[in-house]
C-alpha cells in the first residue's frame, strides 16, 4: 500500500473549470513542477474528459466556488481546495505589502480605482477595467477577475516593491493584508445551491484585516472593521475618524449612490492602511461610470460597464436630468457581449425603460431583430454600445445616456 503512495501521486493535481481560470492555474502549478489535468466542465473543449478524469489518481482537486456542488467529480474522494485558495498559494510567498483585495456585488472597480488614488507611490491596481501600473497609469493587460487573474499582477506588483490593490469576484484569495467587501447584496449561485455573500465572507476570513458593509459580521475574526464605524456621510461631506486619523472633504459625487458608498470604503480602507483620504476630494467619475461629456452641445452620461443594472441605470437618469432639467433624453440600454457574470435581464430592461421612460430609446442586443422591438414603439436596435453612440444623434440641450452592460 505504501509503495503505491509515490512522490508523483503527492504532484499530481486536477483543475475543474478552464473557461473561469482553471487552466491559468493549472500553468502556475506546471512551472512549479506539479503535474495537472483540466477538466473543461462547460464545454469539455479543453484538457480532459471527465470519464478519463475518474480513472486517474490526484492528490488534490481544484474547484471554482460558482460550481454546482453535485457536480460528479467534486466527489470522486479527493480533497478539494477552491480557486481563491490556489490562487493564494500561488502567490504565496511572493506577496506584495500592502495587497488589498476587493470583492462585492456592486462597487468592487470603484472603490479599487479610489483608493488607488490614495495610495501614492509605485504599485499595480488590477480590476475589470484592467490591469495598470501606477503612478504612471500605465495599462499592462486586460483579463478577467476570476482569482486566477490575481496571480499575475500581485507577482507583477511584488518585483516592483510597490502595493496591489485586486478585484476578484465571488471571492479573495485571503492573502490580503486588507480584505473588503464592498456590498451585502446577494444572489444564487453554484447551481443556486450556494449564497454569493456567504460564500464571500469565507473567503474573507483569512485575511489579516477585513473590512465590511455594516450589517456584515464576520464569525470570530479578530480585526474587522464596518465601514459606518469609521466614515459618515453629511451630505456633500464625507467625515473619518479612526485611530490618529480624522478629517473630512467634500465631493458631489456623493449624492450618487453608485460613487457615495465606493468612496466611504475607500476612505475607510485608508484610515485602516494609516493614510489620510483626503486627497479623494479630487477623484472623478471614471470611464463608464456616469462620466459626463459635452459633444455638439449634448449631454452624454457614460454609464455603461460590467456592472450596470436597472437601479444604476435609475440613478443615471437621475443624475442626468438633475444636471439637465426638462432636456430631451435618449436611451441606450441593454447588453452586447455574453462575456459577463451577470446578464441583463430583458425584464430589468423593461422595468428601467418603464420608469425613465425616454424621449428616444436604442436597444443595444446581441442578435437584435425586428421582434426583439415588438414591444417598444419607435425603438431603433444596435448591436453593440459603440454602434449605438455611433450613430445617436448629437443635438444641443439634449442627453444621450449610455446605460448598456458590457466589458470595458
């Protein structure tokens, strides 16, 4: 028996999920000496088939946490670890000071590029946007935020001997000296079996400090923080206290919801790192989060990203008309890549479209078709946001509002 139990059974791993970072840790773990098999559970395109999977020996499987938790061979007896925690080992020693890592429903790209702001010398900030370099906001790459796509940057950010601020969904790796969770919004997943909240706050546990919405506690951690606990909002003013550190500045981004609670995370994830967040008195909106333009005299309101819903889209219209009274508004709304965690539903569509209720309406969809606009009178279609803004028309006194979710 004992002699079955050879070095190359303690070496060889199994990967589930390719398409959501399965195979970029399965080639981390090669260049570390392990042996690894992939196993494409979506598509069976890529690595091996589940039938061959069930005939080989692994001391280890490696398992994303959104899969379903009935899924055969998460009980094929092996000990499983999740994608975060690989990602974790991964990174290992080779960890950055400081390394903050961000995840949430909503709100994770926002407050990742304000504290950024904050933080002053060298360092990488990696978010759905993109991977870039500071302080000379130099772009390096542009992938996902699965925990896989954290091993590259944070690797990046410690040859630099700078900081690294990560987004990752669904989840941290726990290596951060900071975790924080940016909403308690919560939603199915793994086959609807499993809570995304829950399964974030488990996550969050091993990281050395953590810092939470307010109605979130974490079971026996030893240094949490909720952000009410050290951040306040009076209306265009945000005031800190913590520690030695206290103040407060004034910004009108605070009136939007979509920037007002990014910003009291950042502030409080400064006063925790011992820097004073006053300088975000200076941060503005970023690209696809409600950033305004005048172009020909129009308005246009840029609220398109990976996270737009039918509340951001709301708030926009909001913020839009608050800029803007009585001006003529034309909607951009829907979806134009698959390449997202969430679709937007063609019910929020409607609800958004509903509540707005536009003076012109542009539905953005993937494979758009007379039918698809059987419902809206005098709707025009595009197949993506930039034919969309491409085509809309320029008018003085009016606002185009982009409200279409996709990947910048």
């Amino acid at each position: 028996m004992q002699s079955a139990i050879t070095s190359e059974f303690f070496m060889r791993l199994l990967a589930l999920d390719t398409i959501h970072g399965g195979e970029v840790i399965a080639s981390a773990l090669r260049e570390q000496g392990f042996s690894v098999d992939c196993v494409d559970v979506y598509r069976s395109e890529v690595g091996i088939s589940p039938e061959d999977a069930f005939q080989k020996v692994y001391s280890c499987c490696i398992a994303p946490v959104h899969l379903d938790p009935a899924y055969p061979l998460l009980h094929a007896g092996l000990p499983v670890i999740t994608h975060h925690q690989a990602a974790g080992i991964l990174i290992g020693s080779a960890k950055p000071h400081p390394m903050i890592e961000i995840t949430g429903a909503r709100g994770k790209t926002t407050t990742a590029y304000a504290l950024a702001h904050l933080m002053g010398s060298v360092g990488i900030l990696h978010t759905s946007s993109g991977t870039i370099q500071y302080p000379k906001k130099q772009k390096l790459a542009r992938t996902s935020i699965t925990p896989a796509s954290l091993i590259a940057p944070a690797r990046q950010a410690y040859a630099l001997g700078g900081w690294f601020i990560g987004e990752c969904s669904l989840g941290v790796s726990g290596m951060g000296d900071l975790g924080i969770l940016t909403s308690a919004d919560d939603y199915p997943i793994a086959g609807k079996k499993r809570s995304a909240c829950a399964t974030k706050c488990d996550a969050l546990k091993v990281c050395r400090q953590v810092l939470l919405p307010d109605d979130i506690r974490l079971d026996h951690h030893p240094d949490q923080h909720a952000v009410g606990d050290i951040v306040s909002i009076e209306r265009d003013r945000l005031i800190y206290d913590y520690g030695s550190i206290s103040g407060s500045f004034d910004h009108p981004l605070l009136h939007l919801k979509g920037y007002c609670y990014p910003l009291m995370f950042a502030t409080a994830a400064a006063c925790l790192l011992g820097i004073d967040p006053a300088p975000l008195s200076s941060f503005e909106p970023l690209p696809g989060r409600m950033r305004t333009e005048i172009e020909d005299g129009c308005l246009i309101v840029d609220a398109s990203n990976s996270g737009t819903t039918w509340e951001t889209t709301l708030e926009s219209a909001e913020y839009a008309r608050r800029l803007q009274p009585d001006s003529p508004l034309h909607l951009v709304i829907g979806q134009d890549q698959h390449a997202v965690c969430e679709n937007f539903a063609e019910s929020d569509i409607r609800r958004a479209i509903e509540i707005i209720h536009p003076d012109i309406l542009t539905l953005v969809l993937m494979n758009p078709n007379e039918e698809s606009i059987s419902g809206y009178p005098g709707a025009t279609l595009a197949s993506s946001l930039d034919e969309a803004r491409r085509k809309a028309p320029r008018e003085p006194g009016t606002i185009l509002l982009l409200a279409v979710k996709t990947w910048r």
